[in-house]
C-alpha cells in the first residue's frame, strides 16, 4: 500500500528528527548567514597583520605614495561638499511638497523647459537626487521636456557644485561661468528637443512604494543613507581611479592626448562617463588632471552630471531602457558641443 502524501520513509532523505545545527536540512544558521560586513572586516585585518611586513615595504614605494597623496587630496576637498549636497537635498526631496514645481512652471511647455532648467539652481545635491524628482515631477503632471531640463541642469548649475568648482579651480573663475553656462544650454537644448522628437510611450514610470506612508524624519534619513551610500562609493572609485591615471598612465599617453585638441577632448567626455563621479566632486578630479586644456576639462565638468554610467542605470530604472538608450547618447553629444563652444569663447 503506498504511502499517504507527505509521509517519509525511515532511512531516507527528510526523515529522522532535525540533524544538528549546520547540517544539511537543518534549522541552524548557515555559512551564508553568519558572514556578514563585520566578518569580511575581521578577515581583513587578519590578513593585514598576517601581511604587516611586505605590505610595509610596498607602501614606501614612490609610486604608491603619490597614489596616495592624489586620492587623499581629492577625498578631503570633496567630501564636505558631497555630505553637505546630500543633506540639502534630502531636505528639500522630503520637506518640499512635490506639487510645488508644478504649480511654479509654465503652463505652456516651451516655457517651463528654461524655468525648470534656472529652477535647477534651488537642489543642492548630486544627479542621484535629480533622477527621482524628475520622476515625481512627471507624476505630479509636469510637462516631461521640462521635468527632463531640471534633471540635467539640476546636477550642475546648483550653488553647491558652483562653490565647489570655484574651489578647486582658484586660479580659474572662468570655469564656474563656463560650467554654468554650458548646463543650462544643453539642459534647455536637450528639453526643446524632447518637444520637438520625444514620445510619451518612451517614458515607462514605475511605482515606487518604498516611502509611502513613511514618516518624513525615517524617510529624511533613508534619503541621505541613500545619496551618501550610492554618491560615496562612487567618489571612492573616481578618486581611486583619478589616482591611478595620475601614476599608472605615462605621462607621455596623457600629454599626446592633450597635446591634441580633439582627443583631449573626447578622452574627457569618455572618462566622464565612465568615472561616474558625483557632480560634488568631479571639479576636484577635474582638477588633478592638469596636462588637459581647461576646455578639455569643461567638457568633463558639463558631460558628467548629465551622462554616466550610473545615471544611465537610474534612468533606465526610473523613466525605462527606452528611454535612457535615446536620451543618453543624445546628451552625451549636445554637451559636448555645447562645452567646447563655450569653452572657445572664453579661453
């Protein structure tokens, strides 16, 4: 007679009574629940002690201290202005009703696109912050060429990233003129180009449930565990990787790039996408790269905000691939026009 449904066999797989913590089947904890960041921290620094004395006589190395030297000098300028965006705009994401920008625009949408691209100058934060609101701006009924010019000038022309750009460029305050500029233009280029080729059933908005109902103090602190995570590891990389430019490209590969008006420029949009560094802090990064033009660099400064790798990403995930795989590579060529245009007038 065969066995009920859900019966065991004894002796086979399943049967007998819970096997010891650890063991397979078992409702003890798992390898994979007992390693955590505390862990693989632990680990390290095992391993560092274990390592104390080869890693000692690599850290003497010429090489590897100016490495250091150039992602300490960019971290320690960058990161008060990154801390301080992220806070402000999680200040104004939370506090400021979302109905607020549209009733401040223009009914008429080739109106709204250049006040929603001078409006950009109230969000003091990074791009990360931009993506979303330009979403929520969307929902709220705001035309999407006018939602899209805040989201691309935002980033840019806001006081925060301006200071910052003064900063590290002291000698040059052309720089924080022709970064300004340039954005607003490509910003309000990009959303009279959105009324004029843009179609609505390339913008796909999905819900996003994960602050409903909360709080505006747990959502204030979510939104800055957000920023500072995403827009944090992302400055530790371009830091990291303007370091390793700065020692591991020869010095002649960067001076022919530079050398070369054209290539300089290209090299720069290109590694503007690929650095992905919060617009806080790519004036610090722009600025260790000294053998390039300050065209070159004002292509970096203007193609960064507006196209990167993770802003790609965000766009794709807020507004859909369609989307991003249209709008991204369409931005990436009108800033660069449009910064080295400025960059000829004024240098």
């Amino acid at each position: 007679m065969p066995d009920p449904p859900g019966a065991t066999t004894p002796g086979a797989p399943g049967s007998g009574p819970p096997g010891p913590p650890g063991a397979a089947g078992g409702s003890g904890w798992s390898l994979r629940d007992r390693i955590g960041s505390v862990e693989i921290l632990a680990a390290l620094l095992v391993l560092l002690v274990i390592f104390r004395a080869p890693l000692a006589g690599a850290l003497s190395a010429a090489q590897l201290q100016t490495w250091t030297t150039v992602f300490v000098s960019v971290m320690v300028q960058a990161v008060p202005f990154l801390v301080f965006g992220v806070l402000l705009s999680a200040v104004i994401a939370v506090f400021v009703p979302r109905s607020f920008w549209a009733r401040a625009l223009p009914r008429h949408p080739a109106l709204a696109v250049p006040v929603a691209s001078a409006a950009g100058v109230v969000l003091p934060g990074c791009e990360c912050g931009s993506v979303p609101i330009a979403g929520s701006l969307i929902r709220r009924g705001v035309t999407p060429a006018a939602a899209l010019a805040f989201l691309l000038a935002a980033p840019a022309i806001n006081p925060i990233v301006l200071t910052a750009t003064a900063v590290a460029f002291p000698a040059n305050p052309e720089m924080v003129l022709g970064r300004a500029l340039a954005s607003l233009v490509v910003a309000m280029v990009m959303g009279w180009l959105w009324l004029r080729l843009g179609r609505a059933d390339w913008i796909r908005l999905p819900h996003r449930p994960d602050l409903d109902g909360v709080s505006r103090g747990r959502a204030f602190w979510a939104a800055v565990r957000h920023d500072v995570t995403h827009a944090g590891g992302f400055l530790v990389l371009g830091a990291m990787a303007a370091a390793s430019i700065n020692v591991l490209v020869p010095e002649r590969w960067l001076q022919t790039l530079a050398d070369n008006p054209v290539l300089s420029v290209l090299a720069l949009a290109v590694l503007a996408v690929l650095l992905s560094i919060c617009s806080e802090a790519d004036a610090f990064v722009a600025a260790s790269l000294s053998q390039f033009s300050l065209t070159s660099r004002l292509v970096f400064l203007v193609v960064g905000p507006m196209v990167d790798l993770k802003l790609i990403s965000m766009q794709a995930g807020v507004f859909g691939r369609r989307f991003a795989f249209r709008f991204a590579p369409t931005t990436f060529v009108v800033a660069t026009l449009v910064a080295v245009a400025v960059g000829a007038i004024l240098w």
